[in-house]
C-alpha cells in the first residue's frame, strides 16, 4: 500500500538532530539533496505498489 505524503523533499525536521550536529546550508549533501527531483521519483516510486493491499510503504 502506498500512501502520498505532502511534502517529498527532505527537510531539517526529517533529521532528528540536536543543535550541534545541525547541517550547513552550503553541505554538499544539503545542496544535491535540494537538486533532486523528489516528487518525479515519488510518482514513480508510487507505481509499485497497490492502493489497498498491504502494509503502508514508507515515503522515498
């Protein structure tokens, strides 16, 4: 089963971090991270699996 969330992107909150270990706007992985196209491969992604059967997928 595949349920769409509303946000895609990946964002500070999706990484429970303290302060301290907190990511530079300018990491190279915070900037690829924003590059992607997260929403192209969430539909994509969405594909293989059934509306109604099994257990919630968790979101790419």
């Amino acid at each position: 089963m595949y349920r769409k969330e509303k946000e895609t992107a990946p964002s500070k909150k999706t990484f429970a971090l303290s302060p301290e270990w907190e990511l530079c706007e300018d990491n190279r992985w915070v900037v690829m991270a924003r590059l992607i196209p997260w929403s192209e491969f969430e539909e994509e992604y969405a594909l293989y699996f059934s509306e109604s059967m099994g257990a919630p997928a968790s979101p790419i």
